[in-house]
C-alpha cells in the first residue's frame, strides 16, 4: 500500500457507532462521572466547596465522551475537532493542584468511555478513588504553620505555652519575640496534622496572660 493509499484511507476511513453503543457509553460515563463527583465531595478538604465545580466534573466527562464518539477514527474529522478547540479559552482560574487533577480524570474518563474502553475507565478510577482515600486519612501527613500568640506584657506565660505546643505538636521552634505598648508577642513556627489545629489554638488560648491566638498555614488561610 502507497503513502498516498494510507492517507487516504486514514482520512476517509469513519467507523459508524450505533445508538446502543452511544447510549451504553454514556449511561458508563454518567455513573462514572457520579462516581468522581462524590469522591471529589467526600474528599475535599478546602475550605470554600464549589458545587458548581464538582457538576462540570461531569459535564466533562459526558462532553468529553460525545466528543471521542463524534470522532472515532476519522483523521480528517479529528483534526478538524482540534482546530475548532484551539479557539476557546478558559479564563477561569484553577487555584488547587487537586482540582486540576479532577479534571484531568474527567476528561481520561470521556475518553475511555467515548472510545469503549470501559475497563480501563472503570480499573484507574478505582485506584484514583483508593490514593485519594488513603491520601485523605492523614496519617503521616502535617502541615507547617505559624503560630502567632498576643499577650499581656510581663503577664504571658510563654513556659506554659510551649508546652501546649509541644503537646499537640511534631515540631516547633520559636521564631520571633516581640513587646510593643502593653503587649508581648511571640512567633512560633510548627508543623502538625490538620485534625489537631483547633484543639491547638484552644490548648495555648488556655494558658495565662494570653490574649489572643493565631494559626495561619503557608498557604495564607487563618484558623483561630
């Protein structure tokens, strides 16, 4: 077979789908996106959920399988798939890596069920769901913090709060000491799992002298 034989049989060559077959991928990719939309809900851990985001997870998944079934295995309709693409633009900004991973998963499933490869689909969204649920279990994982505590000048216990900080945390050392009109001020930075941030911030808000509590994550959210 010439070159020219093959382009044209590539370019040419459509595999027709049936209505059955478009009616079973779909019905795979609905549940499918179902699935995603409520491993995305159990395992978020943000502090803002977006609704909104987690249903276009799977209109992704359902336009990302019309589309591979629109295709097919025509070349020519492929390309031109591609170009029509290339002109949208999102201005909607991803903030969380985690997101962005949904999204990729939602559309690797589009793209199994829209080329009937249920299997494969069915297999990687089950290990996705298990690494997230591991993942989302906490058990070795800590975040580090900055653990700002106010108090009464001449009146804070700081021995006292070091050891609540050390009782609720991994590790921790003091930054930063600081006394201003009326007020001493103190800077620890510390690392602890996210379970555990309330019931630090009510340990040090315990002890003597002490005004006020501040636990504020690298990622710049504030808790206490």
């Amino acid at each position: 077979m010439s070159k020219r034989q093959i382009l044209e049989y590539l370019l040419e060559t459509n595999t027709s789908v049936s209505v059955t077959q478009m009616c079973v991928s779909l019905l795979v990719a609905l549940v499918m996106g179902l699935f995603i939309y409520f491993v995305y809900r159990a395992t978020y851990r943000g502090t803002l959920y977006s609704k909104n985001f987690n249903l276009t997870l799977i209109l992704i998944v359902l336009i990302t399988t019309v589309v591979m079934m629109i295709i097919g295995t025509n070349l020519a309709l492929s390309l031109g798939m591609v170009g029509s693409l290339s002109i949208i633009r999102f201005r909607t900004a991803i903030k969380e890596p985690r997101d962005i991973a949904f999204l990729f998963w939602a559309v690797s499933i589009g793209l199994a069920c829209g080329s009937e490869f249920y299997v494969a689909g069915v297999l990687g969204s089950v290990l996705i769901a298990v690494v997230l649920a591991l993942a989302n279990l906490d058990l070795y994982d800590s975040v580090s913090f900055l653990l700002v505590v106010r108090g009464q000048e001449g009146a804070l216990d700081l021995d006292g709060v070091q050891k609540a900080i050390r009782e609720k945390t991994r590790t921790a050392r003091l930054r930063m000491r600081s006394r201003s009109a009326g007020s001493d001020e103190v800077t620890f930075e510390l690392r602890l799992k996210s379970k555990y941030e309330h019931d630090l911030v009510e340990a040090v808000g315990a002890c003597a002298g002490v005004q006020s509590v501040n636990l504020v994550s690298y990622s710049g959210e504030s808790i206490g």
